[in-house]
C-alpha cells in the first residue's frame, strides 16, 4: 500500500467515526440543517486536503473539531463582514455580576419543597435548555458545545480558538451564567416559581 493510500485508508476510518458528532456540533453551531451540512463537507474536505501534515493521528479528533470550528468562524464573517475578534468579543457586552440558578433556588419563593433542584430541573423542557444554547453569541455557544457537549480539555479548546486558557475559562463561565438566567426565566414565564411570598407564607396558606 503507497503512503497515499494509507493515508486514505486512516482519513476514511476516522472521519466516518466522526462524522455524527461533527454533524450535531455543526447544527449547534450553525442552527440549522443545510449550513450544517454545508459545514462539514467544507470541514472534511480541508481536513483531507490537510491531512498529509498532521504529524500525529491520534490528535485526529481535536484537529478535525479545530478546522469545524475555524470554518464556522470563517463563514461568519464572511456573511456579517465582522472580525473573530468583534465575534469573540460578546463576552464584554455580557452582565458583570454573574447569574446563579442554584442561587435563585434557595431563596424563599419556590413552589415546591423538598429538594428545589432536582424538581426545577424535571420541569424544564430539554428544548428549552437547547433554544437557550441557540441564543447565546457564536463566541460562547463554541466553547458551550466543544467543553460540555464534546469533552474536550480547557487546553484543547484554546487550541482550537487560539486563544489563551484564561479566555475559554472566562467565555465558558459567561456562557453558563447566560444559559442559567435564560432557564431561569423561562422557569418564572412557566409560573414554576412565585416572586415574593416565602416558603413560610405559601405553607400557611395552603394548610
């Protein structure tokens, strides 16, 4: 077998092992299904025409995730004429204070007792949590969707983005803070918790 062909014959193994998780990262990434599509085939083809250089296959997984994301981010300026950095730099719009649900489920105006988590959590929706993931800014929603939903380290991440450790820590703690208010909200439209009475109050009033 040539190198060439070797070389094939591992691209074509790993990329078809990969090829569902880049499909529901893309659609994370780009919300819906024909951009998602549009952006793996951009992101494989890079990948195969690239591949000759990555000295090491076992990094195969966080390279390919690296060009996924470099060609999302490519596109996005391409079609709104605005630089990585105007993209990334959503976080400095972001609230100062960051928002706690866990926080909010101990203070007195649930309207439930027991364990307020656990109950929040089972009346949540699973398309409210991801409708509040589509709405962060592309800048969080990448390091949403590369540390939670695809395992990769801090380090691997910043290697993607090419930014410092720091810089996915902080848009990965601002992305949580957002997501956790946005839940939160949907939480009080859904009349799951009362603004003001105490727990004390609601227990006397219901006996």
């Amino acid at each position: 077998m040539s190198p060439l062909e070797n070389d094939r014959a591992v691209f074509e193994r790993e990329i078809t092992g990969l090829l569902d998780v880049l499909y529901g990262a893309a659609l994370r990434l780009c919300k819906n299904r024909s951009d998602a599509e549009d952006l793996v085939a951009e992101a494989v083809t890079k990948a195969w025409a690239n591949f000759a250089a990555l000295q090491d296959k076992q990094c195969f997984r966080a390279w390919i995730f690296r060009i996924l994301t470099n060609t999302f981010f490519t596109e996005c300026r391409r079609r709104r004429t605005v630089s990585l950095e105007e993209l990334a730099g959503a976080e400095e719009e972001t609230e100062d204070a960051p928002f706690s649900l866990f926080e909010r489920l101990h203070q007195p105006f649930l309207l439930w007792w027991g364990n307020p988590e656990q109950e929040f959590l089972n009346k949540l929706l699973r398309e409210h949590l991801e409708r509040a993931l589509d709405e962060l800014p592309e800048a969080f929603r990448v390091v949403v969707i590369l540390a939670e939903l695809e395992g990769f380290s801090y380090q691997e991440i910043a290697g993607m983005l090419e930014v410092p450790v720091g810089t996915v820590r902080s848009r990965l703690s601002r992305a949580r803070s957002l997501l956790q208010k946005s839940l939160w909200q949907e939480a009080q439209a859904a009349g799951l918790t009362r603004p003001t009475e105490s727990n004390n109050a609601v227990r006397q009033r219901e006996v």
